[in-house]
C-alpha cells in the first residue's frame, strides 16, 4: 500500500510539473513567434522580388509546420483548460492506462491452452499416476493449472473433496483475475467528474468576470464558456479511453473463466475414469 501511495505521488508531480512546464513553454514559444514574425515581415520585404520556391520544400515545410500547429494547438488547449483541472484528468488517464495494462498483460499471461494441458494431465496419469500429473501442473502457467494442482493434490481424499477443492480454488483464481478492475472503473467515473467539475468553476469564473465588468459582452462570454467547456471534453475523452480497455479486460476475463470451468469439469471427468481403472 506505501508503494501504490509512493506511485501516486511521483505520479501526480510528474503530472503537475508538466503543467507548469507547458505553461512556462508557452510563453517562450509566444516571444519566440513574436521574434520570427517580425524577422519574417523583413525578409519578405527586402526579397520579394528575388525568391524563387521550391515546391518540394515548401511540401515538407507544410508537413512540418502542420505537425507543430498540431502539437501547438493541443498544449495550447491544456493551458486554457487550466493546469490544475486538466493536471488532474490527465493523471486519472496515466492512472487507468497502467492498471489497464497491467491487467493486459497479467491476463495474456494467465492464458493457458487448456486442452493441451488436459491431454499432458491424462497421459501422466496413465503413464506416472498422479505425482506425474502434479508435476505437469507444477510446470504450466496459468489459473487452470494451479486448479488442475489443486484438485490432484487432494484426489487420495475422494471424488466430491476434490471437485469441492477445485470450485472453491476456482473462486479465488477468479478474484486474482478480477484485482485491479474496480479502479479502472473508479478512473472511468472520475475522469468526466473531474471536467464538469471544471467546467462549473470555469462559468463562475465567466460570470465573476461578468459581474467585474458590469457589463455583458459576447466576447467575454463566449470565451469563458469555452475554456470552462475544454474541461469537460478532456474529462470524457480520457472516459472513452479507458471504457474500451475496461470492456476489452472484462471480455478476456469471461473467457479465461469460461475455459476454467470447462477444464475443471473435463478434469473431473478424467479423475474419475483414472480412479475407475485402479
């Protein structure tokens, strides 16, 4: 728990700290237009007549520029956003997409080719009994192998402790499956909270200008609704972000389960045959 409130924390002021660089960056890129604006007016005066372009050039200057304007545009949305709102949503957004790829990664992981095991179970048990089958589950990865292990080790103490055994090791491979998923769910709800959150204080914002300026004016209005509203589309975008990862984590956990059952069944069925035949 330490750790996880250590993370957060190095988080949240590599998130805040980025805001503020962008801000200063702003400023700098602002003077630096300035600067080049003014040099640019006098190039174009004192050559006017004496350019010559190049139109391979002037296409990946273009692209160039195109990219920076891209890049401009969406820090120059975060800064109107305000640092500390927007500061905040994009932490939930670096919060989620880790806790989502973790569980994407431990899922891939937990993936088993259950019918591969079932066969390498039955044939250790006909050609090394149990022991030989432990040992199979032992060596294979996966929730389905731990239960397989589970059940096998308690097969001297009968059919029904066995399946007992594997129902209720089940349950708790399940819940290791499912770890992580209630605070992808809490980023989900938070992200969109946190710019209507934003978006009500930015309004406040606009209608304390408002009130300061004793007067109602189109600019200032429609300025301030605006940024309030920049919020807002950070918050439900990050929101859209992680619903489709969420729903893609949860359909990957019902067919581990799925499979889990079938091979516990099939597992069943096998143990019942070997016990037969002895």
């Amino acid at each position: 728990m330490k750790n996880l409130f250590a993370f957060i924390a190095i988080l949240a002021m590599f998130v805040f700290g980025t805001s503020n660089y962008l801000i200063a960056q702003q400023d700098v890129d602002t003077t630096t237009e300035e600067v080049d604006s003014t040099a640019a007016d006098s190039v174009m005066a004192d050559e006017a007549d004496s350019t010559v372009i190049d139109l391979s050039d002037e296409d990946a200057a273009a692209e160039a520029e195109a990219g920076k304007s891209l890049h401009k545009q969406v820090k120059q949305k975060f800064i109107e956003g305000g640092a500390g709102f927007m500061g905040a949503v994009l932490l939930t957004l670096i919060l989620g997409l880790a806790l989502a790829i973790e569980r994407i990664i431990y899922l891939n992981l937990a993936s088993t080719n259950t019918e591969k095991l079932l066969g390498d179970v039955e044939e250790a048990l006909k050609s090394g009994g149990v022991d030989a089958a432990k040992e199979v589950c032992r060596d294979t990865r996966g929730p389905v192998a731990s239960i397989f292990y589970q059940g096998l080790d308690r097969i001297d103490e009968g059919i029904e402790v066995v399946e007992k055994s594997v129902i209720a090791y089940g349950s708790v491979q399940m819940g290791l499956l499912e770890k992580g998923l209630t605070w992808i769910s809490l980023m989900i709800s938070i992200a969109p909270m946190l710019g209507f959150m934003g978006t009500v204080i930015g309004m406040i914002g606009a209608f304390d200008a408002i009130q300061a300026a004793g007067t109602i004016s189109p600019a200032l209005v429609a300025g301030g609704i605006k940024v309030a509203l920049i919020t807002t589309v950070s918050g439900l975008i990050v929101a859209i972000v992680l619903q489709i990862f969420y729903n893609y984590i949860v359909s990957k956990i019902d067919g581990i389960v799925n499979k889990m059952e079938d091979a516990s069944i099939s597992l069943i069925d096998i143990l019942v045959t070997h016990n037969l035949k002895k």
